[in-house]
C-alpha cells in the first residue's frame, strides 16, 4: 500500500469555503468509495503554530497552503489507472474549479510511516 500527500491552496479565501462544503457534501464520500482508495482523510490548515510556539507573543501565522490530503492507495498503478476513467477524470475538472493552479506549487508526492521496529 502506497501513501499520497497532497497539499494545496484554493482560489481565494471565499472559494476555500466553498471547497470545504463540497468537500463534506462530494469529495470524501467519492473518493472514499474507489476500490483503489483504503483511506483518504483531509484538512484544513488553519494557522502555523510556530512563531506562537517560539516565542508566546507572536501570533500564529498563515499557512503556505490551506489544506493537506492523505490517500491510501492499493498501489500506483491503480492509482494512474483510475485517473483515466471518464469518471475520474469528470471529477478531476470539477474540483479543479476550486484549486489555485497560478499560487505557490501545489504537490502530490508518496510517503511512508516512520515506526519502532520497522
């Protein structure tokens, strides 16, 4: 089983709310529901805590990118397969419609769980 990060901004702050609603009433829920998916969680980044955290009177600050994605997927290739549905790739135009494609670079990338003894 393979790991995908992906974080992401979207088009301004009004359409980030937007996105978050079609996120509770669309996304997940279909995205939960490909064989290829084993688990996919998503978040909104609210702040980052550092500055507050270094030192008390600092605020939190804005975040680079607003919200973070974790996908588990059975593997890579169903992952690529499953991109080119017509279903799949319906879905990649709609949601594209909230995504900021001109802000800071949006990333996919693969990761792993760093564990004791593994």
């Amino acid at each position: 089983m393979l790991t995908v990060f992906a974080v992401y901004n979207a088009k301004s702050l009004k359409t980030a709310d937007d996105y978050e609603q079609y996120l509770k009433k669309t996304k997940v829920a279909l995205i939960r529901s490909r064989p290829f998916v084993k688990s996919y969680e998503i978040y909104r980044i609210d702040n980052v805590v550092g500055p507050a955290v270094a030192d008390p009177k600092n605020p939190p600050s804005d975040p680079p990118y607003q919200f973070v994605a974790k996908i588990e997927v059975t593997s890579l290739e169903d992952y690529a397969k499953a991109a080119q549905t017509p279903e799949m790739q319906a879905f990649v135009k709609e949601y594209s419609a909230y995504i900021d494609e001109n802000g800071p670079l949006n990333v996919f990338t693969l990761g792993h769980s760093v564990e004791p003894g593994t």
